[in-house]
C-alpha cells in the first residue's frame, strides 16, 4: 500500500516535470557567458527536465526497478502527448523516445550500482541516461538521416561556428546538443544536493533490492 501511494506522488512529481519542462522549453535563456549567446543555445527546459532523472532515482532507490518503470511510464505518454500537440510530430517522436530510453538506462544503471557509495548511482545512472538522451532526442530531430521522421530543419542543420565563438564549424543542432548536455551535467551534480537530503527519509524497502 506503501509503495503504490509513494508512486502516485512520484508520478505525479514526474507529470509536473515533463509538463513544465515542455513549456519552458519555448523560452530562450538570455544572456552571455564567455561570449556565447545562450539564447542561441538553451532554453529554460534545459534546467527543469533533468530534475526527471532525481524522481526516477528516488523512486528506484526507495521501491526498486519495478516501480521506477511505472513513473518513467507515465512520464513517456505525457510528455509524448504533449509535444505531439505542441510540435511537429518529429520533435514529439524524438523527445518521447529520448525521455523513454535515456530514463530506462538510468534505472538500469542506478539499479547495478545501487550498493556502492550513496552519490555514485544517481550521479553516474543520471551522467549516462542524459548523455544518452541527448543524443537520441538532437539526432532524431534534426539530423539528415533521421528525415524519415520529418521535414529537415534548414536552421538547424545550417553549418555555424560551434557555441557561435570556436572556430570549427557543425550543425547548429550540434552545438544545441552540446549546450543542453553541458547543462544536464551541471544539474546533475546540483541534484546529488536533495538525494543526499532525502536518503534518511526516503529508505529503501526490502523490494528494492530485488533485481528486475
């Protein structure tokens, strides 16, 4: 009983979280810093959606796999739904599938090193998920070869000065790409701040160490 009513909150948490970061995701952070233009590069939801990975963490550390997969779940079609009625049907096709597969890698990784010292699950599981994340959702929606999901972006696959400052020139989804992983790792070491904070009230249950 336990379990099913700390998952609802958990769920509940996680639909905040993807719906927020689906909506900050339109707002261009303004500003420089060491003379990139981050308006060029990042948007609010950049901030929020790797607060994803510490509900996914906290729900795996307390309840186990099982359950971690169950808040992803409900993550996945929210966030799916959402973009698909806010984006092109690409974008919803690449945030789903990044969301869904970089949350699942997470919860496995989290799960293999769940007995080690307290920061290392949740820092490494969330370095690796975001990594994988990030390249699924850029790949999938702006990469040439990925068209079969949707029209090409002109803009985005425009060759540009990397971070608009370095002298090699790529795609500007792939300074998009880089800006928004530089960012995930940030907060993913902010996020060991509240995990720490929780591990004395939020203790895992004898299910959780059952392998799944």
């Amino acid at each position: 009983m336990q379990a099913q009513r700390y998952t609802l909150i958990y769920i509940i948490l996680m639909t905040l979280i993807v719906v927020a970061s689906n909506v900050l995701v339109q707002y261009p952070v303004n500003g420089t810093l060491f003379g990139i233009n981050l308006a060029d590069l990042l948007t609010w939801g950049a901030f929020t959606y790797p607060v994803a990975f510490l509900i996914t963490d906290l729900t795996n550390r307390q309840f186990g796999p099982k359950y971690a997969r169950i808040v992803v779940a409900f993550g996945f079609v929210v966030g799916i739904g959402f973009s698909w009625f806010a984006s092109m049907p690409r974008i919803a096709i690449a945030s789903g599938s990044a969301f869904l597969i970089g949350q699942l890698l997470d919860i496995s990784v989290f799960n293999k090193l769940r007995r080690q010292a307290w920061w290392r699950a949740p820092l490494i599981a969330s370095v690796f998920g975001s990594i994988l994340d990030t390249a699924i959702f850029f790949s999938l929606a702006f990469a040439p070869a990925f068209s079969i999901f949707g029209p090409n972006d002109d803009f985005a696959i425009g060759t540009a000065p990397i971070f608009g400052v370095l002298a090699t020139e790529a795609p500007r989804w792939v300074s998009w790409a880089l800006g928004d992983l530089s960012v995930k790792l940030v907060v993913a070491l902010v996020m060991l701040l509240p995990y720490g904070a929780l591990m004395s009230v939020l203790k895992p249950m004898p299910a959780a160490n059952n392998p799944a």
